[in-house]
C-alpha cells in the first residue's frame, strides 16, 4: 500500500490500495470517487460531503466522522473500528458485509439504507434512524438502541438479542422474525399495551 496525500484526492477518480492517516479532511466535499483496498486510520472526516463514493475492501480505524453527510454511498465488504458516526448520514446507501465495532453512532441517519450481512457489534446507536431500511439478517450484538428507530424498515432475520432496546421504536409489523432474548421482552411488550409486572409474594 502507498500513502494517500490528502491534497491528492480529486472527483471522479479511483484509488487502490492506499493508506490516509492522521490528516484532517474535516468539511472536505469529493464527487463520484471509488476506493478499492484502501485503510482510513485516524482520519478527520467530521462534515465531510461526499456523493456518489464507493468504497470497496475498506478499513475505517479510530476516524471521526461525526456529521459527515455522504449520499448514494456503496460500501462493500467495509470495516469500521472504534469510530465516532455521531450524527453521520448515509441517506439510501447500499451496504454489503460492512461491520461495525465499537463505533459511537448516536443520532446517525440511515434511512432507506439498504443492507447484506450487515454486522454492528458493542456499538452506541441511540436515538440513530433506520426508518424504512432494509435490514435482512442483520445483527446488533451488544448494542445500545435506546430510542433507535427502525418505523417502516424491513427486518427478516435481525437478530436483536444481548442488545438495550429501551424506548426502542419499532411497530409490530417490523419485529415478524426478529429474534430477541426473553429478558429484552418488558422493553417491547408496551407495543401490544402490555405492562410487564412481577407478582407480588403473599403477605406483602
């Protein structure tokens, strides 16, 4: 792999096999460019504007990109580790074996996200939207989904369990096939207007 200089990245090109560490790409806009076995490591990229970018074999490690804002995205077999996604936006991106790990993505947005053998994995996604995404089979193991909102998104084979799903905001339609744990069970049952009570013992 050869070092990326910032300066160097230019719309409409294609980059493979590239190394950018520690630069600073904060607010940085790019147009219709493809990375291909690239690693982003300690890279700036809070507010970036990127459209029309693919990433393929890509690996995100400790970056920052914090209200980055990247739209008709696709993002293939790509690995973020230890990054900030607060408040990222990947409106309709195509994810395909992308995984997540230990990334801080409240209030991230991806709506009409459209995924495959999506993993995310001890992740902060509080109060993030996945309204109307495709999520066939995707996992979230040890998660934080407080207030995470998966309204409308289409979710055959999720698999929820070892995750926080309080105030989650999910419809009943959504969880058909979702596999959650029993202990997970007070924190859905007010979808059905159910209240979840232990019986008191005899006597108190």
């Amino acid at each position: 792999m050869r070092s990326l200089a910032p300066e160097r990245l230019e719309d409409e090109s294609v980059y493979r096999s590239v190394v950018l560490e520690d630069v600073d790409l904060g607010g940085h806009e790019l147009h219709a460019v493809t990375f291909e076995g690239a690693v982003f490591r300690e890279v700036n990229l809070s507010g970036a504007v990127w459209s029309h970018v693919r990433f393929v074999d890509v690996r995100f490690e400790q970056c920052d990109l914090s209200g980055a804002r990247w739209t008709d995205t696709s993002l293939l077999r790509v690995q973020f580790t230890d990054c900030r996604l607060l408040g990222v936006q990947l409106p309709e991106a195509l994810l395909q074996q992308v995984r997540l790990t230990r990334v801080q993505a409240q209030l991230a947005l991806g709506w009409k996200v459209d995924t495959k053998a999506l993993w995310v994995e001890g992740s902060d996604l509080t109060e993030a939207t996945f309204m109307e995404a495709r999520l066939p089979g995707a996992v979230f193991r040890d998660c934080t989904l407080r207030q995470t909102d998966f309204r409308g998104a289409r979710l055959p084979g999720a698999d929820l369990r070892s995750s926080d799903l309080s105030g989650i905001r999910i419809g009943v339609p959504e969880l058909q096939e979702v596999t959650v744990e029993e202990v997970q069970l007070p924190d859905l049952a007010h979808l059905l207007g159910v209240r979840v009570q232990a019986l008191d013992a005899p006597g108190e």
